[in-house]
C-alpha cells in the first residue's frame, strides 16, 4: 500500500530521505536530502527550470540572497501577517496551532470561537486554554557583530530574517531586470531556492517542515489582461504537472480559495490539491497578487514601479500572477504516484515506477556474475560506454542478479542491463525493464 509510511522508510531505507540531524536525535521539521534523493530532487528543479525558464523568451532567472533587508517584510507585509493562530494548553503546556486542532475554524479564528469548539489538549486530553495568540512564523536571526549585553536598540537594530517565502527576492529584482533587459509586457522572474517558516507544529513528512525549497514565478501583465494571463499559467501548471512530471490527471484537483482564506494580498488563488497518501493537500498555488507587492515596494523604497509601454507610452505599475510550487510537495507528490506494490511470478516486489526524466539512475549495469575477471571487465567497459552518454548510470555487482534487481526497482531504475557470456561472444547484453519485468536481447552498440 502507498501510505505514508511506507514511503517514508523507502526513502530511508534507499537513501532518499532522512531525518535532519539524525546522529543528534533530529531537529524537528527538519530533513536531509540522500544521494538519491538529491537527484530525483534535481531533475524536478532541473525540469520545471527548463519548462518556464530555458524554453522560453519572457521568463528571466534570477537567485537573491536568503538574507533580505528587513523592509522588504514590512513592504510585503509579512512583518504584520505573517502569524498563525497560537493556544498554549494551561495544563500541560503544549503550544498548538488553534486552526489545525479544531475543526470549522480558520486563521483568523478568535479567543472566543476557539473556545466554542470545545477542543480537548491532543497531548493530555484536558479542556483548559489560555487566549489566541498571533506568532510570526518569520525566522529571527541578527546580522553582523551582536553581543548579549547590547541593549535592546542596538541589538534590534541588526535584526534580519531567513526569507519566508522566494517570491520577494523577484520582486526587488523587478526593477533590475526592467533596467537591465528592458523586457515588454507580459514578462516573468523566476527563482528557486530555499524558504524558512517556524512552522508551530511541523508534521506530515516534509509537507510541513521549517525549511522548504520554492520554486516561484511573478510573471508581471498588464492590469487589463489579468484574466488570460492567468488563465495561460494555470493551463501551462496543468501541462507541467501532467506531462512534463507524469503525475496522474485524477490526483490534481483545483480548489477555488475563498475570499476569506486568500492571503492578504491576492484577489484570486486557486490551490492545486493533490490526492497524497495521508489525504488531499495543497501541492501548489497560484495567485493574482494584483499590484500590492510592487506599489508597497514603490511606497517602502521611494523608488518608482512603473513600467512604460513601448508602443503606446502609457505608464503603469504592472499587476502580477503567481505560480508557486513547493519542491518537498512535489517530491513526495511524485514518490507517492510512483510507489507501488506488485505481484511478479508469485513474488510480491515494491516498485517506483518513476518517470525516465527523474529517475536518479537511468540504467544500472552489472555482470551476471561478480567472480569471472572477464565478465566483470567486459561489463565495466558497458559502464563507462553508457555513463559517458548518459551520466546518470548505476554500478552494481553485490549479492545475485535477483537481489539487484529487487534494489534497482526499489530505487525506480527503469532498466537494468546485464552483461554475461553471450556477451563475449557476440556483443549483445541482457536489458530488464522495470515495470514489466520482461527482458529483452540488445546489440551494446543501440543502447
Ligand atoms: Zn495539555
């Protein structure tokens, strides 16, 4: 079955994930990326870089730093909003996020409501809360020379924060690319990289953990022409997600988000929901963010947002439309389509049948046998002739060819070519396919 946990040993057990900090007992919300895990992580970026940012003319690239001046948050609000809902149980002192404890509530629930619902403390079963708190979820850091007995100006004075999402280091470039490149509308900024919120209660794996990897695009219009250029990223989201990562039609679905749930700055978002093993989550959002961002940056900077039409002359502030994935979403998103649990010849076998584009290895090569000197040259040359092609190619020669197998289709290796005495003689070599199990006779020369 494709549960949660399963999943979740798989990718420790082959090296995909592992906890943060393991050696030390862990570091909540925290995850480690493996070897394997590092490349099917890779080929996603890699693919959604190549799919909005290399193929196309009017998407730029760029990488800010982590590290932003602390006005960007108070122009984008995030100093002021960005909180969650805090209730501390006066019992046992647990801290929770109020909306994810209760049912029928959201973010902006009160003392009063919250108290309503009569929920009972998941960690000691009591009834006794203290009042709703709002806690940013930014995280604080200082920067530069800060020493604990500075006073408190001094020291608040440094204060900086990890970027809780990627988006801002777009839109402080917006300006700099428009000077530099002199793009016309409609055009986008992409980047990817690292996001950090202090998530009150990270669960679920890495669908909520404290550091994320984004991949986002502000891809800025004309105000009138919102409408279609949101309708081209929402179709451009569904074709990547579908036909670029392969991830099943039937798993994606679109919630239209309600006024009151939208963030602060959007007039329109849909999330794209996606059946996960544990229930249906957000996988990604897309947003009409309108043009808070750049006029708040204007207001923040002193500094002028507009954009002047080449054409017509006409000057404007451009409004925005946001595509925003989550790569840890995506990746277990991925993992979790992937997984699967068959019967091969009366033997039961997990398989990740992973898309040939993101599987860490595309081949894995092995000789039949590890003890014979000539097969384990002759399959040795078919390693390098094949990773000097393709880059992505596996070794192994531990236990017998049935084992290996059994690792490789765990590990979603969609072919495994096998080098034995027919070798030799004539130059061909065994290739199994990983769904299919079937083997078929191939010239060394065609693979
Ligand atoms: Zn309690």
């Amino acid at each position: 079955m494709n549960s949660l946990e399963n999943i979740v040993s798989l990718c420790k057990r082959r090296g995909f994930i592992f906890q943060g900090s393991d050696i030390y007992g862990g570091m909540a919300g925290t995850w480690d990326f493996g070897p394997l895990g590092v490349a099917l992580k890779k080929n996603l970026t890699d693919a959604w870089w190549k799919y909005f940012v290399e193929n196309r003319d009017d998407i730029y690239g760029v990488d800010a730093a982590i590290i932003m001046n602390p006005r960007t948050w108070v122009a984008s609000g995030h100093t002021a909003t960005f909180a969650d809902p805090l209730v501390e149980c006066k019992e046992c002192k647990s801290r929770f996020r109020a909306d994810k404890i209760a049912d029928g509530i959201n973010e902006s629930v009160t003392t009063e409501e919250f108290l309503e619902t009569h929920t009972k403390c998941p960690v000691c079963g009591k009834e006794n809360w203290g009042p709703i708190r709002k806690f940013n979820m930014m995280f604080e850091t200082h920067v530069g020379a800060v020493l604990p007995d500075d006073d408190e100006e001094t020291s608040k004075k440094n204060v900086a924060y990890l970027r809780p999402e990627t988006a801002q280091g777009i839109f402080t470039n917006y300006k700099n690319i428009l000077d530099t490149f002199y793009p016309s509308l409609p055009f986008g900024i992409a980047q990817q990289g690292k996001a950090f919120r202090n998530e009150i209660s990270p669960r679920d794996f890495i669908l909520r953990d404290r550091e994320c990897s984004q991949m986002e695009i502000e891809y800025f219009v004309h105000p009138d022409t919102w409408e279609e250029n949101f309708e081209t990223m929402r179709d451009l989201s569904h074709d990547f997600l579908e036909n670029v990562l392969n991830l099943p039609k039937n798993k994606i679905h679109e919630l239209e988000v309600p006024a009151e749930d939208r963030a602060h700055y959007s007039k329109r978002t849909i999330d794209f929901m996606f059946d996960y093993p544990n229930g249906e989550e957000e996988l990604m959002g897309l947003a009409y963010r309108t043009d808070f961002d750049l006029q708040n940056i204007a207001k923040e900077s002193g500094k002028s947002m507009e954009y002047r039409d080449k054409i017509t002359n006409e000057t404007f502030v451009p409004h925005v439309i946001e595509p925003s994935i989550g790569v840890e979403r995506l990746f277990l998103a991925v993992m979790a389509s992937a997984y699967t649990e068959d019967e091969i010849n009366g033997e039961k076998r997990t398989v990740l049948k992973l898309p040939e584009n993101l599987a860490p290895y595309k081949f894995c090569v092995s000789p039949l046998l590890k003890n014979k000197p000539e097969l384990v040259a002759k399959a040795k040359e078919v390693y390098n002739l094949l990773k000097a092609k393709y880059t992505n190619v596996t070794w192994d020669d531990s236990g017998n060819i049935g084992k290996r197998y059994r690792k490789q289709d765990e590990i979603g290796t969609p072919k495994c070519v096998v080098i034995d005495f027919d070798t030799l003689e004539d130059d061909t070599v065994t290739i199994r396919d990983r769904d299919t199990t079937n083997q078929v006779r191939t010239k060394i020369s065609d693979l």
